[in-house]
C-alpha cells in the first residue's frame, strides 16, 4: 500500500522532530532542510536512512543532494514507491 | 607560570547522586550506590556478574532526547558534570582560547560501538548511522564539553584505563603550567555497564560475584574482598591560575598541588607486587609539589577491592611513607561507589578536594574484617581532620601499569 503525499510528509516531520527536536509542523514543503531548517550534512543522512526504513523505498546518495526542500525529498519518496 | 592552581568548580554524577552534593552527601552518610541490574540481558545472556554502580539519575532525565541521540553514554555523562562545574566555578568572561579540556574515559563509546555492530549484522551497513563514529571515539566526552563551553585552547583525551582520569588532571596542571592557557576542565567518564565489559572483566576475574548482596560486595581492604565492582558516571573539576581565579573573585575549594605519572611495564594487567612504580608517582608527585611525606594527611586510595590490587598499592605507599603510614587517613571511597574506571579518579579528586576543604575525610564502607596484610587507618566513619590545613593524594592505577597521583591541599589565601 503506497503513503499519500499527506502520509510522507507526516512521517518524515516525525523523523526530522525525532534527529533534531525540530517541531513537526515547522517541517513544511517549502521549507529548505539547511537554510530553514539548519540541519547539517550528518543529521540529513540519519533521516534519510531513517525515511528509507519507514517508506520501504531507496534514496540514493547521489540523489539526496538533490533534496533541498522537504517537498523534494516527500515527492521524491511518494514517486520511489512505485 | 609558578604561582599555585586553584579548584574553583565540581560537578558529577555518580551512582550515589546526580551531582556533588547529593553524592558527597550519600557518601557521608555511608550508602552504598550498588545495586541488581534489572535489565533483560542479565538473563539473556545469562551474565556471570548481575549487579553494578549504575548512575542514580539517568541522563535523559537530564538531558535532552537530541543531546542524548547524539552522544554516547559516556559523554552524556561527561556533558552533565561538565555543565555543573563550569557553572559551579560561574565564569562569566574569558577568552575561549585560554580554556582547555583534559577529559578521559577508560574504555570510550562502548555502547555506540556494540548497537552500531547489531544494527549491521541484523540490517546491513546501509543502516549504520552517521554519527557513529563520533560517538564511539574516546575523545566524545572531552569533546562534548568543550563544544559546550567553546573551549579553544585545547580538547584532549589521556586513556589509561582506570588511571585515566586522575592522569588528565595531572595533564590540566602541566598546561596551565605553560601559561598558554587560564582554565582547564579536567576529570573523566565511564558508561560501560553493557554486557561485553561486564564478561570480559568477569572472564579476567576481575569482578565482584557476590550476587546475593550487592551492596556489600565493594569492600576494598575486608579479607573477603573477591574484586572490583563496575561502576558508572563523570567527575569534572574547573581548574585555573590562582591569579585569574582571585582576579574574577571565583570561590575557591583547594589547591590542586602537583601531580605525577609512571608507568610500570611489568605486567598488561597485574600490578607490580613490589609496588615499584606505584612509589615513584607518589614519590614524584611529592617532588613535583616540594611537598614532605609527612605533610600528607590523608589519603584516598586506589583500593578497588580486588585481592592483590588493595595490598599492592598498601606495599606502594609503604615504601613510600614507612611509619608516618601510621598517621595517614586513608579512604577507600570505590567501596560506596563502585569503581567508575575512566570516571574513578575525578570523582575521588572531587572527593578529596571536599575533605580538605571541609576537613572531613568520607567513610570507607563495608571493612567487617580488616585485612591484616593491609594495616592502614581505615576511615569508617566521616573523620574530622582538624582545623589546620590538610594535605592530602589521591591515587589511580590501571590495566597497562600505569600510575597516577595527584595531591590535594586545603586553599590559604
């Protein structure tokens, strides 16, 4: 069964609340995980693996530095799923 | 630099209290801070040795859920005694590259390793996170605290077993001694209590296994000692110039005198029965400090409770001090504490820093039979040590024969 966009984004601000202490309603789409959200390189690769467990698809690592904004990394997952 | 080094702040958390006060004062009133693991893998794994010192307050009731996602148990500690001392010695300016840590740990970031080794044998290398490797490296705790208080002037990690500690104190004086730096942030941490160190030092023999009354089972210089017991937790000590401690007008608890360390290289874990190297860390820390034998009051040993361990070190002392032996306090304060290894000689230092400056040397618990291969004053009640100043040491030994002494004095302005 595949999350909705909704469901992503749901998940993902409970692993970014979980590594950081960052509030879940501040992980918005538009938000920028660095420059709005202040997460660092290592931080952003913990909740990526983290993602990956939860959504049961793969994120590359040559395609995290392409997930600037939580809304590319949600619809990047909502797509992997497949 | 030639003027004297002051103690201006303490923190800890041990397993007789989540800081000092609560601990010097458990330890006053004769607890014992070891009690029965409860944990599941005692009987998974069906461990040999089921009880230990545990920290009385646990980190994450201290600190918060991301610090401690982020740190291992070792540092977690570590952060918290730091924070304590440093807020204890309140000092509100100066410039972070005239601060330095000298923090140690005997044995690291035993946990983060272990969890980090299931989580790869049960879900691949992909799974591994990130920040293992900066939690499990023994410089974690130094670190923590030097991020927490922006220490510039040098973060460094002594590891020698269970000298450790008392071996980055006698490191925080020679920098002070340069003068390239005003304050250092000395102790050490353990948190090993996981089931791979408990079965490997049982495997040595090395522990306790009297597990139908943990509470008795630390009893250094008792004939029915049977080894050390496992302890947990971190001692710090803000240590400066006495020129920039007077300066700011910090309180001061006590001078921290001189401190010295030898090595053995007799045996990897056994300690030289002669007590030959032991002798000379006393002997040069003594030298170090232009302190008499006979000056020294008070002791507080080493004394871990095993077999040989507790009569090696009295041969040490022996050699050293002869009858004046005789008039020396000796406390032997693992016996309510258990034995924090990285974390035993800062908070014995913390120990003896208060018992000169209150003149009080703490009780030794659980002497029912003095050793008579073992003739010291044993204190067993909180001793009044006069009101003259006192002029005590503190001692740490560990696995690799290394030897560590620091001495203590009551402050004279």
């Amino acid at each position: 069964m595949a999350f909705s966009q909704d469901e992503v984004l749901a998940g993902l601000a409970e692993i970014v609340n979980d590594e950081t202490g960052i509030a879940t309603e501040s992980v918005q789409m538009d938000k920028s995980f660095t420059d709005d959200l202040d997460i660092d390189s290592i931080s952003m690769m913990t909740i990526v693996v983290n993602a990956e467990d939860k959504f049961g698809v793969k994120i590359p690592d040559e395609e995290v530095k392409n997930l600037i904004t939580v809304g590319d990394a949600v619809n990047f997952i909502v797509a992997a799923q497949g | 630099m030639a003027g004297k080094i002051v103690v201006t702040g303490l923190g800890a958390t041990t397993p007789l209290g989540g800081d000092v006060e609560s601990t010097w004062n458990a330890l006053l009133a004769g607890e014992s801070g070891i009690s029965t693991l409860e944990q599941e893998w005692v009987a998974r794994y069906e461990i040999p040795v089921t009880f230990a010192g545990q920290a009385k307050v646990k980190a994450a009731d201290v600190l918060t859920p991301q610090e401690c996602k982020r740190l291992d148990p070792s540092s977690q500690f570590a952060l918290i005694a730091g924070r304590e001392a440093w807020k204890d010695a309140n000092i509100t300016d100066v410039a972070p590259e005239r601060v330095a840590v000298e923090f140690s740990t005997g044995i690291g970031g035993v946990w983060t390793l272990l969890d980090a080794f299931d989580t790869l044998k049960e879900k691949g290398p992909r799974r591994v996170l990130p920040m293992t490797v900066p939690m499990l490296m023994p410089n974690g705790p130094a670190v923590a605290i030097g991020m927490d208080i922006a220490a510039r002037g040098g973060v460094r990690t002594a590891v020698s077993a269970c000298a450790s500690s008392t071996e980055a104190l006698a490191n925080a004086i020679d920098r002070l001694r340069t003068g390239e730096v005003d304050v250092v942030v000395a102790g050490g941490s353990e948190a090993a209590i996981h089931p791979l160190p408990i079965s490997a030092f049982a495997s040595m023999h090395a522990l306790s296994k009297r597990n139908d009354d943990p509470a008795s089972a630390s009893r250094p210089y008792d004939v029915s000692r049977d080894g050390f017991v496992m302890g947990e937790g971190a001692g710090a000590l803000v240590i400066e110039t006495e020129e920039h401690a007077l300066a700011r007008g910090a309180k001061i608890y006590a001078e921290l005198v001189s401190g010295a360390v030898t090595s053995d290289a007799h045996h990897i874990t056994a300690p030289d029965p002669e007590g030959t190297g032991a002798a000379r860390a006393v002997v040069r820390a003594l030298e170090h400090g232009g302190v008499a034998a006979t000056e020294i009051t008070h002791i507080n040993a080493h004394a871990t409770s095993t077999p040989v361990g507790d009569i090696a070190e009295y041969t040490a002392l022996k050699r050293v001090f002869g009858d004046h032996l005789d008039s020396i306090a000796v406390s032997a304060t693992k016996s309510s504490t258990g034995h924090l290894l990285g974390g035993a000689g800062a908070i014995e230092a913390i120990f003896t820093v208060l018992a000169v400056q209150k003149r009080i040397a703490p009780p030794t618990i659980n002497v029912d039979n003095q050793d008579p291969l073992i003739p010291v004053d044993v204190v067993r009640e909180p001793r009044d040590l006069g009101a003259a100043p006192v002029t005590a040491m503190s001692n740490s030994f560990g696995f690799g024969g290394h030897n560590a002494v620091v001495i203590i004095r009551s402050y004279e302005g």
